[in-house]
C-alpha cells in the first residue's frame, strides 16, 4: 500500500483537503496508531538500500512518507446539520389541510434550507394547467439537446385549436397563423393558452415524449395526461369532436348531457385523474428547477422568468405576498359540475427578501366550496410561509381564472 510516492498515498488516504475520507473517530486513531508503527517499522529497515545510477548505495525514498501522515492532527468529526422545518408553519399547514371541506393537498420546499412541510402532499390530484410546466420543461430540455430552437416557426391552423382558455384562437385563420416556439411557450405559460400548450404537446412528440422526460428525470409522482382536448371532453362525458374548438361548442355539447353522466364523468376523473400528480413530488421537481438540476442554467433562467410574468391567479399565492416578495407560478383550474370543482391549484417558486427560495405546491382535487374559499386557502398556505418570515399576511379575493387555466 506505502510503495507509491508519499504524496499520492497522502492524497488518497486523507484527500486534498487532509481529511480522512468516510471514518469515525475511533477508525481515525486506529490508522494512526498503524501508520506509526509502519513508520517504524520501515525506518528499521533502514539498512536495506537499493543501487543508483552511479551504483552508489541510496535509502529507500518512501521512508520518510509516514513522517508527513503521523505528524497531521485527527481531523474533527463533523455532524451534518439537521434540516429540521419550522414547527409552526407545520403546525398551521396541517391545520389548513384538515380544516378545509374537501381533498386538498400542500407541500413546501425550501430550496436553499433542505426542510420539507407537507400535509395532503403526498395524494395524487388533478394538475389541470399545472401540467404545462412539463410541456414547456420538455420543450426547453429538446432545446438543449439541440432538437429545437425558441425562434424555430409554427404555423397553426383551426385544425390546433382546442377549448376553454384559448386567446390565440381570435389569430388562427383558415391560412395560417405564423409564430414561433418561444411565442407559444410564452403564450402557454403566462395566459395558460390551451391550444399554444397542445401545439408545443405535438411538436415535441405528443405525451409520451413529456411522459419520459418526467421519468428520465425521476420527478415522481406525476403523471401527464392525453393533452387537452381529450383530457377535457373526458372528464365531461363526451368524445372529443373537432367541431367542439369553435365558439362555446363544446359548453352546449356537455349542458346537453344527462346529470348522471356527467356525474359519472367527473368522479371519475376525480377518482383516477389522468394527469394526477402528489403535490410534495411537484413542489420537489420546482425545488430541483431552481437548483438548475434539470435544464441548462439559460433554459433553467428563461423558464423561471416566464413564470415570473404569468397573469393568472391573482387571487392565489400572488396575493399573499408581502413586499418584497417574488413569484413564479402556474395555476391550474378544473372543470365544474354544480357546485363540485375537480382541480384548483397554484405551484410555485417564492423567493424572499433574502433571496431565499421556497418551492410551493396548494392543490385542491375536490370540493364543493365556492371559489372565494378555495382562493383563501392557497391564499393562505402561502401566507403561513410568508408570515414565519414576515408579519405581513394580506389577502384579496377575486381571481379571473378559466377551467383548464
């Protein structure tokens, strides 16, 4: 093991550093005690030589090497600091699970810290537009690759639209409507854009492809469902018709639906969502994103701050920011029957005056609450995040949002 030179053998025992690589104390003083009696050993050996180049007579090089190990000092145990969460926001997390009428869900990461809260977090729940933060994170992963670039053109055509929450939809003509990845990602992310999202879906290769960036990137719990048109008339009772992207088609085509049917429909959606997902292994993979730990460090930055400037929920975590604050999110909303929601979530990065980052998922899979107290409960989820932070706890009330936004 000593017949190398003396100062590889010190790095690989003690590393660069001087540390003796994964031992406990007692194992330190035992190598020690033997590296003294080696040096010794060997130092008796002395008489032993071997030929130089001119024949004369040299002592072994390597007996001096235990002298530079035996003289270092044991090196300190240290105790890997615990990463415990703070006991009130745990406290108050659970409170706000359990109080609420309904299945709900929060999970909080802090980023930066390593402690993880969570109540309801680990029940799979209905994404809605949650799920374009998978789209757009495959899209800027195939971007990396080199497979596509943000100026890249796409023309879409009334044959890419699909329902609900659809702005681009006034610009498709029967000709065309020219754009670019970069705008539809954008269009996607910031005003949930269903038909930007479902373009995006296809060009990156439908569903499987966001599916196996999910498991190649071992994010868990999540799923990803058929794309919008299929996801939405599912959970209705219908089967999807193209004719139902024009107008408020497909609202008529469901109101025309018997109740039982649509009952059915919606339990179950609830009781299986296709594109269910925990919210701990969401608020993991933002947790993951800010770290830089899943797209280049450009990709990771564009991302961010396309999130940044999204315009939904304004009534969600947004509002319970104090001064100071920032937020990217995406909100995700599910359709309703009566008075029965399927999905109404909010997931985010917040970063805090300090710079800390915080990642948050508040998903709610179902309830017959009106959505004044669903906007309350995200609302004050973060504020329970905020506030073991700072005093400041303010909420509003009002919120602009459309199913699958």
């Amino acid at each position: 093991m000593f017949s190398f030179d003396a100062g590889i053998g010190f790095n690989l025992i003690f590393g660069s550093g001087g540390h003796i690589f994964g031992m406990t104390g007692s194992s330190v003083r035992w190598l020690m005690a033997g590296l003294g009696t080696l040096a010794l050993a060997l130092a008796a050996c002395g008489s032993g030589t071997r030929p130089g180049a001119s024949g004369v007579a040299m002592a072994p090089s390597y007996v001096a090497a235990p002298a530079y190990v035996v003289s270092l000092p044991v090196p300190r145990v240290m105790t890997p600091r615990r990463n415990d969460p703070p006991r009130a926001l745990v406290e108050r997390v659970d409170a706000l699970v359990r109080g609420f009428p309904g299945i709900a869900g929060v999970a909080i990461r802090a980023v930066d810290e390593g402690w993880t809260v969570e109540a309801g977090g680990r029940r799979r729940m209905p994404q809605q537009s949650v799920s374009k933060l998978w789209v757009a994170m495959t899209v800027l992963d195939q971007r990396d690759s080199g497979r596509l670039k943000l100026d890249d053109p796409v023309t879409l055509y009334p044959a890419d639209l699909t329902l609900f929450h659809q702005p681009i939809a006034s610009l498709v003509k029967p000709s065309g409507y020219q754009t670019t990845v970069g705008a539809l990602l954008a269009r996607a992310l910031t005003q949930s854009d269903n038909t930007a999202n479902d373009r995006l879906l296809s060009l990156v290769g439908g569903p499987s492809a966001v599916r196996a960036f999910v498991e190649r990137k071992q994010l868990g719990d999540i799923r990803f469902g058929p794309g919008e048109r299929l996801l939405q008339s599912k959970t209705a009772g219908l089967t999807w018709q193209q004719s139902y992207s024009l107008g408020n088609s497909f609202e008529i085509a469901r109101s025309r639906l018997s109740p039982d049917v649509r009952a059915a429909a919606l339990e179950a959606y609830i009781a299986d969502p296709p594109d269910g997902a925990a919210p701990l292994a969401i608020a993991d993979a933002l947790a993951r994103l800010a770290r830089g730990e899943l797209l280049s460090e450009t990709s990771t930055r564009y991302l961010l701050s396309t999130m940044g400037a999204s315009v939904t929920g304004r009534a969600r975590l947004r509002a319970a920011l104090p001064p100071g604050w920032s937020i990217q999110h995406k909100t995700g909303t599910g359709q309703e029957l009566g008075r029965r929601n399927a999905g109404f979530n909010d997931v985010g990065l917040l970063t805090a005056p300090d710079g800390r980052r915080y990642a948050i998922a508040v998903m709610i899979g179902d309830t017959t609450r009106p959505m004044h107290e669903r906007q309350l409960l995200i609302q004050a989820a973060a504020s329970a995040l905020t506030g073991y932070r700072t005093d400041n706890r303010a909420l509003a009330s009002t919120d602009d949002d459309a199913p699958g936004s």
